[in-house]
C-alpha cells in the first residue's frame, strides 16, 4: 500500500493505519501492504468509505479493513484467492490478522458528529 504525497494531496488518508514494519515509514509516507486499516465511516460521506476507500484498500493488498458505522463494524478481509469477503457485525469485532485484538463498541462513548457542525 502506497501512502505517498499522492494521498495526501486529497485522495484518502485512514482514520487509523497499522504499520507493523518500521521500515515501511518513510518521509514519503507508508510503502507497502499493511495489516488493518480502519476507517470512522463519515455520515455525509459513507459510500466513500464503503465502496471506494474498501476496493483501494484492497487492492494495495490490506488484509483486514473495519469500517465503524455508528455502534457497529462492517469488516471485509481478503480471502486465500485475493478476493474481498465483506461482513456485517454488530458492535464487537475480533481481528482476523490479531488474533486476541478485541474492541467492544458498547464500551466505547460516542459522540454525536452533529455537535461538531
């Protein structure tokens, strides 16, 4: 997965992006395929983040995306064959690539996204 200057100026940039190895981040930005990304799937912009920021994802090679969408994940993962398998969760998810990663939406508080317009 390239995050390079051609992301930052304005194509997509993750919520949250795990690098397991260091060496991928350069001042460039991150080269090669990561593990998990996880996206805050935005109200007014959701089917950016569910169609064209999931098939980018996957195809630089991101084993695991979790999209949180209000009190629930959507996760979609990369199968043996290369395809991408999509899952609909409610609010607790367990990482395929971290085995033991557990996160509990019903423990975290929300904020509202209407109070920051």
């Amino acid at each position: 997965m390239e995050l390079d200057r051609s992301w930052r100026q304005g194509y997509v940039i993750p919520d949250i992006l795990v690098v397991c190895d260091k060496k991928q981040i350069t001042k460039e930005g991150v080269s090669g395929p990561v593990p998990l990304v996880v996206e805050i799937v935005s109200l007014s912009n959701s089917a950016h983040d569910l169609s064209i920021k999931r098939r980018l994802y996957m195809s630089k090679g991101v084993s695991e995306y979790w999209m949180v969408e209000g009190r629930r994940f959507i996760r979609c993962v990369l199968d043996e064959s290369g395809e991408d398998k999509l899952e609909l969760l409610g609010s607790r998810i367990e990482s395929v690539v971290f085995p033991g990663l557990v996160v509990d939406l019903s423990e975290v508080e929300l904020i509202d996204e209407a109070e920051f317009v």
